[in-house]
C-alpha cells in the first residue's frame, strides 16, 4: 500500500515528534517568575551557547562543567539545538547519558537555574505526576498559533498489557526502578514510553526516557523503539536553588522527515522548561516562531 501524504500533513508532520519526550514527566511546580526565564539569540536555534568549541558537543554535569554551562539564577535558560556541522555526523553520547548508539537526527539542550525550596521528595511526587501532563500547550511553527500538545497522559502498571494505574508515588521513584506511561500526543496519538529513575538521592535526580513503542503518523513509522530519548539532571545547590540540565534526541536513523523542523524541537523544549518553572507555556513570546 502507497501512503500519499498531502503537503499540508508533512508540513503537520514535521511540527510533531522531534521532542515529544520532552514533555512527559514534571508538572507545573512553581510560582510563576517575573520574566521569561529563557534565552534565544539570534537566529533562536543558536540559542544562549557562547565560547563553546564547535567539535565538544554538549556535556551533562556528570563529573565535567556542563555545556552549555549553568546561567546564574538571576539569567535566562540556556536553549540550544545542535546541529551535526557542530561536531560531525557520529557524535559520541557522554557515556554517563547510557546511550550506546552514535548519531542524532535533532539534539536539543537547555541549561537553567530554577527557585524551589522543595526537598527532593517533592520533585519525585510530581515528577510522578503523569495524569497532570495533559493539556500541556506549545507553539506550533506550522499553525503559527497555540495548540495543545499533550492530549491525555496517564501512568501504566507496566510496558505490554497498556493497564492503567494512579500516578507514581514519590516512593515508588527509587534509584534502577524503570516505569511505565503512555502519552497522547496532538498529532502522533498513543505511544508508550519508559522512564528509568538513574539517580534519586536528597540533592540529586537523573532520570532517562525513551519510547518503547514505534510511533507513527497516518501509519507510518517514523520513530522506532529506542529512537526517541531524553535525560534529565536535577540538582540541589541550596536550600532554595536547583539546577536542571537536559538533553533530548532522536536518532541517527529516525525518519528523515522529523530532521526538517528545529523549531518544532526548540519550542517543544521551552514548553517543557516553563511547564517545570512555574511560567505559563503560552506566554510571549514562542522560543521560535
């Protein structure tokens, strides 16, 4: 069977998937900032890297100074989608990240500090939130407009029978515990996703995602196992400071229609970052229009 795609689903297409994992864990946690707490420069996919060799790539703080490094509290998120002319087409995963395969189709990062006089305890509880993840608006590059991205999210009792279950408790989130969820996302529908808890200690939480399921658009895969991952590092620097590093990517084999939309990938990352923050995920401006 042909599948003709008309030129207003591509252009649908290329505005879905690129970093729907982005969005999966963390509700809303903290009192709205003043300030769009982000910074793009111009153009917006180079955003906030500066004095960063091109051949480094990016670094969690696993042991290393992160890059992009942390801003100061008082500074906007560092956001950067990267590109393989920054450092080849093979780029090696730090090893820390568990990513064996090398290659990216997009890679997006984004370093930040964040308020929150919350103990660890607390992060986990909402981090296990899932349910709360529906509703979730971004800024849709193809409609030029508001849309929301995630339709309805919900936690599973595990990755084969699709039964659902409550929210994951804080005391369920311990360090080597893989859990289960399913999302619903605006134009890619169901797929079921695994949320691997690194680390979970009083002043730090690493957790890894990735899709256990192919995701499709109009039944065509796009996206197989494994090819959609993220990590996330949070870590306490004070009592009323925590630090927050991720990096999302697809795949060095993912469908090639997903490599043509960073903005998608830029404003599908902001949508997550002030998701955790506090900030309103439709506030002005977009990270990129």
């Amino acid at each position: 069977m042909i599948i003709m795609l008309t030129k207003n689903k591509l252009l649908r297409f290329r505005d879905t998937l690129t970093c729907s994992a982005l969005l999966l864990i963390l509700p809303a946690l903290y009192p709205a900032q003043k300030a769009d707490r982000l910074q793009l420069s111009s153009p917006a996919l180079q955003a906030g890297l500066i004095d960063v060799e091109p051949r480094i790539g990016p670094q969690p703080p696993c042991g290393k100074q992160p890059i992009p490094p942390y801003p100061d509290l008082d500074d906007l998120a560092i956001v950067k989608s990267w590109s393989k002319s920054d450092f080849g087409r093979n780029w090696k995963p730090p090893a820390c990240t568990g990513w064996g395969e090398v290659g990216f189709t997009t890679l997006v990062t984004i370093a930040a500090r964040f308020p929150h006089t919350s103990e660890a305890g607390g992060l986990l509880r909402h981090i296990g939130a899932i349910s709360e993840l529906a509703g979730m608006r971004y800024w849709s590059t193809t409609h030029k407009q508001w849309q929301t991205l995630i339709v309805d999210a919900h936690a599973l009792t595990d990755s084969q029978s699709g039964r659902r279950r409550e929210d994951f408790k804080s005391d369920e989130m311990k360090e080597g515990k893989d859990l289960y969820f399913e999302q619903v996302d605006n134009l890619s529908g169901k797929a079921i996703y695994r949320m691997h808890v690194v680390e979970a200690s009083a002043s730090r939480i690493v957790l890894d995602v990735e899709n256990v399921s192919t995701m499709r658009y109009y039944f065509m895969p796009i996206l197989h196992p494994g090819e959609l991952q993220s990590i996330y590092f949070l870590d306490r620097e004070s009592d009323n400071v925590w630090r927050y590093y991720s990096i999302v990517r697809t795949g060095r084999k993912a469908n090639g229609l997903i490599a043509g939309n960073e903005s998608s990938s830029v404003n599908r990352a902001v949508a997550f970052y002030r998701y955790l923050v506090g900030i309103p995920t439709t506030r002005e401006p977009p990270g990129a229009r």
